[in-house]
C-alpha cells in the first residue's frame, strides 16, 4: 500500500467487493471521491479525510432508505401438518357420493344441494354449501379430490388444519353465491371446483403476501400470482362441462380471504385450530340439514 492510500480513511468495511463497489456509487452520485481496497480478508471503502463525515452521513442516509426493500420477507411460516384439512375435505366428498350413489335415507342430494342461482336469490342460501359436496361422475369427483387435498395439505401447512380447512369451505361457498348473483337466471351447477380453485387463490394471495421477496425485480415479487394465475387458466377454463364463472369467483374469493388473513396473526392456538375446524364442519353439515328440511 503506498503512501497516498494510507492517507484515505475506511467509511465501511464487509468480506463483499460488490458491496463496497456499490456504496462507492452512491458516494460517487454526491461527487465524494471514494475507492475500494481489500485489507486482510476485508474490503473497505475508502475516502479522503476531509470528506469522511460527509460520506459517513450520505452512506447512514442510503442505508437507512433501503434496509427496508433489502430485508427479505420471511418465508411463509409452517404452523400445522395439513393433515386434517386433506381428511376433512375427502370425507365430505366421499361421504357425499356415497349418499348420492345409494339415494340415502330416501333423499334426493342432487335437488336438495345443487346450486340453483333462482332458488338461491330467493333465499335457498344453503345451496351454496351443499353444491360444492356434489359430483356429477367419478372423473369429475376424483379431478377435485386430487386437486383439492393438494391445496388443503399446503393450506393446512400454513394456517393450520381447521383454520385452512375452514377458509376453504367459506371461499367456495362465497364464490358460489357471486357466480349465483352474476350468473343468467336458470344457472346450475355442482361440484368442488369452486372450493377448490378457492385454495387456490388462498395459496396465492397468502404466498405472495407472506412470503415474496422484497428488494428484488418486480418479476419475482409477483411470481406467486403469476403462477396462480396460470394455474387457474391451465386447469379452471377447460371442458365442456366447465362452470368458468364458478372457477373465477372461488379463485377471487379465496385471493381475497387469503390476501386479509396474511395480514392477521398466524392463528396458532390448538383452541383457535379446532373451533375453526368445528365450525366448518357444522357449517356443511348445518346447510344439508336446513335444506333437507326445508325441501321437505
């Protein structure tokens, strides 16, 4: 090191030579004269005596400005197994084909639950519930099975098993009764799909939310939504049978539900877990029982 450099004085110092030539540029914009120099196993930046509190205040002002875009979000935090979630979601299903399949108890499922956006706008709320536990074939149920378990495992990972399985239920009874009201008079349709494209957007909005990286391109920063979006259009606009509308709505619902609970605390609490995962279940059982009763 010659004479000359020992005359300049260290502002900052890391084991990163593209950090030092990055801080070198924001002094370099303020025409402070400044220059790297590795020291042992360190660079340092470097300025001359008579600039060192003018750059030592620029550099406090640029970290202070961007410690909060550098700082990456923490991942989304896993609270839960997922597991009663996958099992609660499939026994309503199976549960639910096998009442049809064998006209249980003498009831027709398919008149009682269906969802009728007539019979619902005149108060049949209930249909909105029991039309996301009915099926039409076996593909039909077996696609949203599969689907559905994926989503409510992730869910279950991330707010827990009954809140998860709790936000389904709502996203897709939600998202029926939009498409109900958006819907032509005379609309019906039954199925899952609502639910579970709602998982979707819960996935979706709660990733990006919780877990984007911040201080990056904004490309990165809205990849979860992207890839949300895209896996919505892949596998929600496809079929003769397909009820679009039903898909768009429970995936606009669950965004929303899961864009409001990323901004709550992660609810934790084993009592918080189960009452949430008691009420969605009376919540499905609770809407069959009114309509059955109120068919008959």
């Amino acid at each position: 090191m010659d004479v000359d450099s020992q005359t300049w004085l260290a502002v900052a110092s890391g084991a990163d030579e593209r950090a030092c030539a990055e801080l070198a540029l924001v002094l370099e914009a303020r025409a402070i004269p400044s220059r790297p120099e590795r020291r042992g196993r360190e660079w340092v930046l470097c300025v001359r005596p008579e600039d060192a509190s003018a750059a030592a205040a620029e550099l406090a002002s640029y970290r202070r400005e961007n410690v909060r875009l550098r700082a990456p979000a923490p991942p989304p935090q896993a609270i839960g197994t997922g597991g009663f979630g996958v099992v609660s979601f499939l026994a309503v299903l199976m549960i639910m084909a096998i009442c049809v399949h064998e006209l249980a108890f003498g009831v027709d499922w398919l008149a009682v639950g269906r969802m009728d956006a007539d019979r619902m706008l005149a108060g049949e709320w209930w249909r909105t519930v029991t039309a996301l536990t009915l099926h039409v074939d076996t593909a039909h149920l077996l696609a949203n099975a599969g689907f559905g378990a994926l989503f409510c495992y992730f869910l279950g990972r991330y707010l827990g098993g009954g809140v998860g399985w709790i936000a389904i239920v709502l996203a897709g009874t939600l998202g029926n009764a939009l498409n109900g009201w958006l819907e032509a008079p005379g609309h019906l349709s039954i199925g899952a799909s609502t639910a579970v494209f709602g998982a979707l957007g819960l996935l979706t909005a709660y990733t990006w939310r919780r877990g984007f990286p911040r201080g990056t391109s904004f490309r990165a920063r809205v990849a979860p939504v992207v890839a949300g979006i895209a896996l919505l259009a892949y596998t929600g606009t496809g079929g003769p049978n397909t009820d679009i509308g039903a898909h768009l709505t429970g995936f606009a619902m669950g965004f929303a539900i899961g864009f409001a609970v990323a901004r709550a605390p992660l609810p934790t609490s084993m009592r918080v877990q189960i009452a949430a995962g008691l009420a969605a279940w009376l919540l499905v059982i609770g809407a069959w029982i009114w309509g059955i009763v109120a068919i008959d």
